[in-house]
C-alpha cells in the first residue's frame, strides 16, 4: 500500500468524499489560504473553490450553528478549528444543538450530522491558549462522537466515517502528527468508531492512549523493551463510542495500566479508561494503575518550561516502570516528541 | 369564502383561542410539565410573517415557539400532545414546548437557548441559495435574544455571503422581566444593528397583521430573490408572564398602565376593527372561529390526556442511530 | 444553631460578604427580579441596590469577559446563571482566560478570582438544554476551582470562600436543594476547597457523591441499612481540588464503591472517582466499581422518560446491592426527588 | 529638547527598530519559540492612543501586542526577555508574545484568543468609573476580532452603562489572509457597528499619528468625562506575514502593489515630512534615534540571552496561590 502523511490522509478523505457527496462542504477561518489548514484544506479548496471550501469569518459560535442549520436542511458540513481552543466559542451550538437535535426533535426527523475538525496546536510555545486537547470536554456529552486518529490510515478512516455517519462528530488532531507518514487505503473506507487497536501487543503493562500519545507510548515501549518489560499499547481511537472491552481484555492479561494523555488528569481521558478498568476488571490489577497527564497548571511557553510540561514518551517510560515495581535511574531520557520542530511557530 | 384578510385573524383567533385554553389546563392541572412560553398578544407577528412564507419556506423559532409553529400551519394536536409529553407529541415527548417541530409544514424547529436559531436558520437559508432553490429560511426571535453575540455574527455573515434569510425580531420590550432600558442604548434599535452590519432592516407595528405581512412578503421576496437578507423588527408586547400561563402584573416591572395599553391595543381587536367596513360579518365569523377553536383546542388536549406516554424501554432511542454506536 | 433553607444559605453568604467586602458585586441577567435567581440574589438587591446587583443583557461571554475585567481591576465579581446550562457560551472566557490569568501572566500579578454560579435547572421537563450539570467540563481546567455544596451550610460556607479566596470558582448548585433546611452558621466562614466530608458512616459499602447525589445517597443508604447493609457516604463537597484521601480511606474501609452523579459517566465526576481508586488503592476492591449517572442520551421532557433519565436513591440502591452481591427485588422503589416538585416550570 | 510631535516620531522609531531588529533575530536563531505578531507599518495607531493616555489608563490588546505594549511605556527588556522565554520576562516567560503585561505603567495584558480583551477592558473601564476614578480602559483589536460576537456584546454594555473604555480597532484589512471582503458586507464598517449600538465612533487615518492621537485625545476625554465609551477605527497595514518574522508577498492573498502602496505611506515618513517644515532637523533626529534604538534593542537581546530560563521546579507555581490550594 501507498504511505501518505497524516495530512494528506486528511486531504484525501476530504476531497474524496467530497467527489462523492455534493453535500459536503468545508467551512473555516482561513480554509482556503495558501498554508491550508496545515495543508489539509488546500486540495479541496483548489479543486472545488470557494463555494465549497468556505473561508468564515472570526465567528465560531455563528459559524457552528449555520453548520448546523446547513446540516438540517440536508448538507453535510465540515467544520475547521486551527486551534481546538477556539471551539470553547462554539461549545454552546456543538453541545446543546449537534449533540441532542435528532433526539430532541423526537429521534425520527433526522439529525445534524456536523463534522468538527479541531487542531491541537502544541507546536513551539503556543502557550496556554493555543495547544489545548479539550476531547474529552466534548466526549462528555451524549450525542457526539469523537475521535482522535493516531495514524495515517485513522485520520483518513475516521474522516470519511464522520463525514458518511449520521452523528455529529468532534475529531481532534495533534499538530505534531501531520508529519507522519503511514500506509493509507487508495479507497474512502470509513473506519468506524468504537473500536480500537492494539498498535504493539505485550504482556506486562499496558498503556492505553490516544492520538499523539499513542505515538509516545510505542516509543516508550520500544526502550522498555530493551530493559525486557514488555509494553501492550491500546489506541482507542475514539473517546466516544470507546472501546472498553479491548481496554479491558488487555489489562486482563498485562495486569498493569498506564494511561496517557496530552490534557489534565481530572475528569479527562485517563480518568475514564481508569474507571473502566475500576469497573469491569479491577481484580486483574497487580499495580495501581498510573496516569501520565498534564501538570495541574496552564501550558507555560517557555522553553524548559515547555518540556517539562508536556508529558512524553520519558513519562511514560517512567510510570510503566513503577507499575512493574521497578527504577527508572538507568534509562536515558527520550528526546521531546516536538525536538524537531521548526519554527516560526 | 373567507377573505385573504379576514384569515389572518382567524389563524390568529386560532393562536389566541388556543393558548388561553392551553394556559387554563396547565395551570389547573400541573400535567403539562414543561416550561411554557406562551404568545398571548403577540399573535400578529407570527401569523403575518408565517402568511407570507410557502410551504418549502423554513421557519425557526426561540423558546416562544407555539405561536410562530401554528401560524405556519403545524398540527395542533401534535403540539397539545408534546406538551403533555405523549409520545404522538410533535417531538414524541422528548423535546417539550421549547422544542417543536413540524417538517411537512416547513416549521423547522424551535430551541430554548437564546439566539441558536438565528445562526441556524442562516446555514438553511444558505443551503437553499446553493441549491439553486427559491426558498427562504425565517427566524423567529425575541429582542432579548438580540443581545447574544450570535446574532451580530449571524447578521454579518448572512449579509456577507447575501443570504435568504428573513430575521424576525419580536421586540416586546422585555427579556423575562429586564427592560430594554437595561439592554439597549437609547436611541439605539435592533433593525439599526442589522443595518449597521449590511442586512435590510425594517421596523414595522407588530400588532398589526397587515403592516406585519406586508413587510413580511417584501423581505421573503427580496430574500427569494437573492437579494439579501432582511431583518423585521416587530413591535408588540405579551399580555401574560414570561413563563407559564400566569399574569405578572404584581411582579413590579411593568405597570399596570403599560399593560392595559396594550391589551387595548390587541391585535386581533384592532385587525377586525379595520377589517369592519369592508367585511361587517366579520364580528360573527370571530365569534364562530373563536367556538370552533375552543372545540378543536378542548379535542385536542382530551386526546392528548387519552395517549400513551413515550415507553420508558425507549428512552435511549434517537441520541444514536443503531448503525454507528 | 439556627437552621436556613439552602438559597436562604447562598443569599446569606452572598449579602455578608457584600457588607464586609464593597468590591464584590453581583452579575447576571435578572438578578434583580423579583424572583431573584430562586431567591438567592433578591436580599442583595434590596440591601446594596442596581450599581451592585447589576441586570446583565443576555450576553454570557461577554458577562464573563466583564467580570474578569472587573476582577483584574480589583473587584470580586459574582456572576450567576439560572441555568448552567447557558455557561457553554461562557466557557471560552471561565477557561481560556479566568482559568490561566494569573499564571500566564507570570504567576505574580494578581488572578482574576471571578465567582461563577451556575444552576442546574432540573425541574419538570426542562428537557435537554435546561437541566444539565456542567460541573465535570468546568473541573477539567487547572486554573479553576469547582465546587458543588450538598448543604445549606456548605452553600455558604462555599460561596464565602469562594467571594474571599484567590481563585477563580465555579459553583454548581442543584435547583432541587433551595428548598433543604440545615444549620447554618450565623458569621460568614469560608469552607475551603478540598476537604471532603462524610455525610454518613457506614461500614460495607462507600458511595461517594457530589451536590444533589449526597441526598439520594442518605436516602439509599437509610433503605440499605433496613436490609442490614451499612453505607458509609462522602460527599466530596468540591470536584476541583478534590479530597482523594477521604475516597481512598473510605473505599480502604467498605472494600466497595458506588459513584454517583447527575450528569454523564463518562469522562465525568464518576469517572474521576473511580480513576483516584484505581490509581492509588486498587486492590481494596471486593467488587468492580459501580457507576450511578445519566444514561447515554439528552434529557427527555416526557415525564416517564424523564423520571426514567435522572438516577436517584432508587438507582444508588441497585448499585450498591449489587457491589454487595445481592439483588433488589424486594425493595420498594423510592420517590424521585422532583415528586413534591411544583409548577409551572 | 524634543517636541511633543517629534516624540511620536521617536516612539514610532523605537517601536520599528526594535521590531526589525527582534524579527531577524527571531528568524535567524529559532530561539523565541513563542508565535509573534509584529505591528511593522502599524506603529501610529500604537503611538498616537498611548500617548493620550495616563498610566493610571489602562490599555489591553490582542495578539499583535508589541507594539501597544512599547507605545504605552512597556519595559523593552522585559519584552526581550519574554520573547526568549526566561525568568525576567514580563511574564516570567509563561507567557510568551501573546501574553505580555507591565502594570507599571498601565498594559494591562495581551491575549491569543480574538476578541476577549474587548469585554475585559469593559469591565476594567467599569470598575474605574465605579470607583469614581478618572480612569479610562483602552482595549486594541483587529477588524477580525470585531467579527466575534462578544465585540458587539461589549459594544452594547458599554453603550447602556456609559462605561469609560475606547475601543481601538487597528483595521489592517486583513485577518491572516482573509480580505474584509469575504468578513464584513460591502458598505459597512466597523465604526458603523459601533454608533449602531450606541457607542461614539470614529473612523480615522491610522497612518498619520497626529490625526490618531488627536482623535485618541478627544475619545479618552470624552469617556474620562463620563460621557460613554467611544470607538477609533483606525485604518492600517501590516507589512510583514501575519504571524512570524517573514514577509508574506508571495502567499498571494495581497497584491504586491498593495503592499508597496501602504509601505510608501509609512506611518514614520510621513511624520517626518509633516514636521520637516516645522523642525528641519527631524531626519538627523530620525536617525540619531534609529542608531540609539539599535543599540538598545541588540543590548535588550544580548541580555535577556545571558539571562536564565525559569526554574522547572517552579512549573506549578502561579498556577493557584499555596493558601487555597
Ligand atoms: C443563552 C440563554 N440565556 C438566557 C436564557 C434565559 N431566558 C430564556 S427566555 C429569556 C428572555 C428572552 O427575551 P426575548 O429574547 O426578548 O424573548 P421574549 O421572551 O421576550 O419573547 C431569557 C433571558 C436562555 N434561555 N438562553
Ligand atoms: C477566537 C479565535 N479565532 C481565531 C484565531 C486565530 N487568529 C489569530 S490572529 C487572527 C487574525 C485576526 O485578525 P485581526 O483581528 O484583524 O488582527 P490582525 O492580525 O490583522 O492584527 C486569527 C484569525 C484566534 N486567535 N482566536
Ligand atoms: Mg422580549
Ligand atoms: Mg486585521
């Protein structure tokens, strides 16, 4: 198979479906200027134009709601955020109207189906503003789904299953996968929600994670290995639907979770993969189960302060070590996943 | 035959009839258990705009939404019934008075947050234009909800991309029990903010039903026409409490005079005064609108009461479709 | 002690901190009405008038935005909501600024300790956009504190702390609780953030609950103890901080814990509780961990619909049976807490 | 002695020296990882409202805060220092371009999201008019901002309570790359929103610095005075890209001849030719300040790269006080 980045995965499935379904538009700040929603939006915009690849003016709350009431009267909308952050602005239409209009309504008059595309922005000091991951504010609510593709495939699977369903849809993309490259279908076939995958199999922990830290936790278990702990790495994939029984089944055999997440611990992602495990298979745990989240503070800018913020593959590496019961002095620190990263921003 | 003219007083004797009657039960008897805002006094506005509108044309509304669903032709029965949460209610019981619907007539939808279908209504209307179909999506809005950030951006980018999209304000000077003198400016207006932002804007008298539907068929003609959006502010007043079927006349916030003033000033009372000359049985015909509606409203909720609430077993149905969850 | 009714608490607390403190003023749209939010803004209005009990238009973002720039010039605003629900709107300035002011301004410069109240609305039929608790989506944010008083006394106590502290807060008040009598202090001393309390000992099982779900817990609890089942119960009293010893010391003691909330489990305050036991006390599990929560759809209006959507004691009974390994057949169902609930709305 | 027009010059020049010289720096080095919006080419519209101003006002901006923040008296080396992410910047480095604050002299903080320091200046303004203070709260933004809706939602609160804020929009006619054309309706203008809601407003040349300070003078009189709130809409461009030191030419969102006609109506030249007559050693001046500025800028950089990064033991720190925590 072909290998695509991350963001052409995401070009793809939005110029394919868009070849398909008339009914799709995509509509965003900035949509159709030459950067492209990192590059995301280009090939739509120049091949369908500005009637279908609509630049929004600064008006989150607005621009959601006329997706939705493009999405009533028959149209299938793609909604674009640079930064996930900006969608606190469009909480109010994404939660209380796509998330409950076909049930409101009765259940039998349709729904929204909006699709919602926000970018995790963490790039170099975007600050605590502009590098937020606010899906499981959004998982939170019944009504929506929302998903997090780690990968090429994913992106492109998960794009064309939200732009072909019937649920309003909140996928969050992490800036620092759009480089990644990964074999993609030719085809647009939708990769439902709900399912996860193991992205490596092992037998003494497992660390389930989502998106970018899906990334950092394979790179954690590749040096884990090295020291013969062997790491199972659950991608969920979606945060809602989730998967709980690959969650379970995994940490039936490891015995051990490590949950890792690029938000806060509180009321986030790893809280509810810990509540799984509390609630479907706690006898199983050997280890207390440990969370690798953010610090309970604002994302500085600083530099050092940056990195130190961030949890990474180190984290990682670091929490699967005391669930097994064992020290972590020995292990060389792993470069930041944005090392790489050049500016201007 | 009934004139052109004389039914817009029938649809609003129809409101009017309906609500009253609406208002008793649910006061007497507590069933109706869903937050209720009723339109009593502020029927011109509904049926004159509604009048103008066709079938395909959309209309949405705010929490005040039985008057603008009926003008438009919603079922009745369907209304009484999801106010009493059966499940034949026009939103099988789930969405309550806040959230009617009624497709086959073009009622669009009606929502309890303030100013969320005033950008709706713009992303139908905008999917009207891109189609190629000369329909017209309308919105129904008290002059509170004009205080939500999301009209003005809802006017801007309606006006932007010229969008056939008719915003109708009802400005009946209160939000609850705030005054506009706590909201607005002086000297400022709803219609002059839509001017301000490139929408054709209009203030016309709310309580009469012929300056209201005039108005209404020039905007949903130079909106079908793809000449814009138009925004109708429409002066009137409601006779009961913000919520409920109560009187507020104790609550302090308006007088006694005001209120009076305007019941004087009753729309239905004041189009059927015009309409004397040229129609002088038209006193009887009210007479035996208001008889006929009495019945059809008193059917409808002993129907309503007679109908099987929604089956618990169902209570997750329609958040998902079984498909993709 | 004398005894005050939950917004007699609020109102209280509210007009003694405003005659201690003439920077605190109160926002909102119809705060000075006759209703006076649910009674607790009315004593406000009467005492310090229009230019401290201020009648908002209905613009929650910019209210919010109007607050924090009234408390960076040194005010202490109070900004209520009748319905939480109407927060979303609020959500960009609460998280994006209020949340991260003080730190991202370097930590030395002052915060912007704005008080948010907001009011689950649940009464008859309030249906999908009037009756959710937000309280889980708020607590996510480091930067934030997120209460949410089960007491009169706490509902003061609270909200002095909250008018007299450094931080932000958020306080989620259950309209079903003004009407609850308790014994409330005469003087208006805080109750700090953070510290849980145990609203009833108990021995085999821990239900561990927040605001309104403290009460359906008691009543769970009282119908357990008939059928010899000892139910200790904590009421958290705050989500964020949150008292994770007072869970696991608990949990430590019964071996069994019932989470219950009025909003979603997942990524909710459920899923929190649950995670802080996994994380740091798993293996005093005698039984998975049961979750009491909203099921997986919108608020219906339809009275059956709607009594069948809101768990309650009945709900706690089952779960609680359950972690205990017996069944609840025969056990009478409990009243919903809105029965005694009049209209018209 | 320098005059009092020749100091806006200066201002201007200080502002431009330190921009240039921090944009190469910045491209060169890939050491101030933190996203930067210059306001080379917009510096009058900075200069001319701080200098009507008092360092008891307070000034908030947006993102493009370099600027505002200089013009206001903002320390340059703390500025520096912030950009490069260590401990003595303004924000001890947590904050970062988007974020600077130095209450000394009355900035009163920048923010990254559009629109959210417009409602804050409100309720700044408005604390200072309920202390009785003759204070006014300015807030800068772009024309994109005033496409959010809490633009129009502080347009409205200010107008009814009266509150001392001037809202000073740069209209640089661009937000990133979307034209005005595809944001706001032809014929329409910021200015024009801002009377629509009841708030006095001017539209103004934003690239002659005494016509910007004139109005600036006028409009924080005219709050300090009690009599509302005023909006400038001041016309403007931006040279560079929208984010980051490069120049953007070539993303074909502006015309070349656009661009080069705005650069010919530097803010800076024409200062310099208006005074020329008036005080014919104003280019030796220009110049002499230029070097000086240079000198200062290169030194603030030389410093604040010899200063140390925050400690991460202090991460958590500012995030709660240890009290409440
Ligand atoms: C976002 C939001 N804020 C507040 C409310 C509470 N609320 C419901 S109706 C209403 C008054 C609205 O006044 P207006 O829009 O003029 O309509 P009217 O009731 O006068 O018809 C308010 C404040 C709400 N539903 N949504
Ligand atoms: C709520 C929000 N939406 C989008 C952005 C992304 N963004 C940052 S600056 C900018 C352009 C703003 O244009 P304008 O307000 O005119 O200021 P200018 O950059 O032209 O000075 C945009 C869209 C943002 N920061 N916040
Ligand atoms: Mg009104
Ligand atoms: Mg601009």
């Amino acid at each position: 198979m072909r290998t695509l980045t991350y963001w052409q995965a995401i070009s793809e499935a939005t110029v394919q479906c868009m070849e398909r379904d008339e009914r799709i538009f995509v509509a965003g700040e900035g949509v159709d200027d030459v950067s492209g929603s990192f590059g995301t939006t280009k090939e739509a915009f120049d091949r369908f134009g500005p009637g279908r690849v609509i630049d929004m003016p600064n008006a989150e709350n607005a621009t959601a709601g006329f997706a939705i009431g493009a999405a009533a009267a028959g149209q299938r909308p793609l909604v674009v955020h640079v930064r996930a952050d900006f969608m606190f602005l469009a909480m109010d239409p994404i939660v209380n109207m796509a998330a409950k209009w076909r049930y409101t309504y009765g259940g039998d008059k349709g729904g929204v189906p909006v699709v919602t595309r926000g970018v995790v922005g963490r790039g170099w000091g975007q600050g605590s503003t502009h590098s937020q991951s606010p899906h499981a504010t959004f998982a939170h609510y019944a009504g929506l789904h929302v998903a997090t593709p780690a990968t090429p495939a994913d992106a492109k699977g998960m794009l064309v299953q939200a732009l072909t369903g019937d649920t309003p849809v909140v996928l969050i993309e992490n800036r620092n996968l759009y480089q990644l490259t990964g074999e993609v279908p030719e085809e647009p076939i939708p990769t439902p929600f709900g399912i996860g995958r193991i992205a490596r199999t092992g037998s003494d922990v497992t660390v389930v994670a989502a998106s970018l830290m899906v990334h950092e936790a394979e790179r954690a278990a590749e040096q884990l290995a090295q020291r013969g702990i062997s790491v199972e790495v659950v991608d969920v994939r979606s945060l809602r639907p989730l998967d709980e029984g690959i969650i379970c089944e995994s940490v039936a055999k490891t015995g051990r979770l490590v949950v890792a997440d690029t938000s806060w611990a509180r009321y986030g992602f790893t809280a509810e993969v810990a509540a799984v495990v509390a609630e479907h298979v706690p006898h199983v745990l050997r280890a207390p189960v440990r969370r690798v989240s953010l610090p309970d503070c604002p994302a500085p800018v600083s530099r050092p302060l940056e990195e130190a913020f961030h949890p990474g593959a180190s984290s990682i590496v670091s929490a699967c070590l005391e669930v097994c019961g064992e020290r972590d002095a020995a292990l060389p620190q792993l470069a930041d996943v944005s090392a790489g990263f050049q500016g201007p921003f | 035959m009934v004139s052109a003219r004389a039914r817009l007083i029938r649809d609003m004797v129809r409101i009017r009839t309906a609500e009253e009657i609406l208002a008793d039960y649910y006061r007497d008897e507590q069933e109706m258990r869903t937050p209720t805002h009723f339109s009593i006094g502020q029927e011109a506005t509904a049926v004159g705009v509604c009048s103008a509108t066709t079938t395909e044309d959309w209309v949405y509304s705010g929490h005040r939404s039985h008057a603008p669903y009926l003008a438009k032709g919603g079922d009745l029965e369907a209304l009484v019934a999801e106010l009493y949460g059966k499940e034949d209610g026009c939103a099988h019981g789930r969405g309550g008075s806040m959230h009617v619907m009624d497709q086959s007539v073009g009622f669009a939808g009606s929502a309890a947050i303030l100013g969320e279908m005033i950008s709706v209504a713009v992303g139908s209307g905008w999917t009207f234009a891109r189609a190629g179909e000369e329909r017209v999506a309308l919105t129904f809005f008290g002059e509170g909800a004009a205080d939500e950030g999301v009209f003005a951006e809802s006017l801007n980018f309606a006006a932007v991309h010229r969008i056939p999209v008719v915003f109708v304000c009802e400005n009946n000077l209160y939000s609850i029990s705030s005054p506009l003198s706590v909201r607005h400016a002086e000297g400022t207006s709803v219609h002059g903010r839509a001017e301000a932002a490139g929408v054709r804007a209009l203030s016309v008298d709310g309580n009469d039903v012929f300056a209201v539907q005039a108005a209404a068929r020039d905007a949903v003609e130079h909106a079908r026409r793809g000449e814009g959006p138009v925004l109708l502010e429409l002066a009137t007043y409601r006779w009961r409490a913000h919520v409920g079927p109560g009187l507020d006349h104790d609550h302090g916030y308006r007088s006694k005079e005001e209120i009076e003033s305007w019941m004087a000033g009753c729309p239905i009372v004041r189009a059927t005064d015009a309409l004397r000359a040229d129609e002088p049985d038209i006193d009887a015909a009210v007479a035996t609108w208001s008889t006929e509606f009495q019945q059809e409203t008193h059917a409808a909720v002993d129907r309503a009461k007679a109908l099987p609430f929604p089956d618990t077993a169902r209570l997750l149905d329609g958040a998902y479709l079984p498909e993709t969850h």
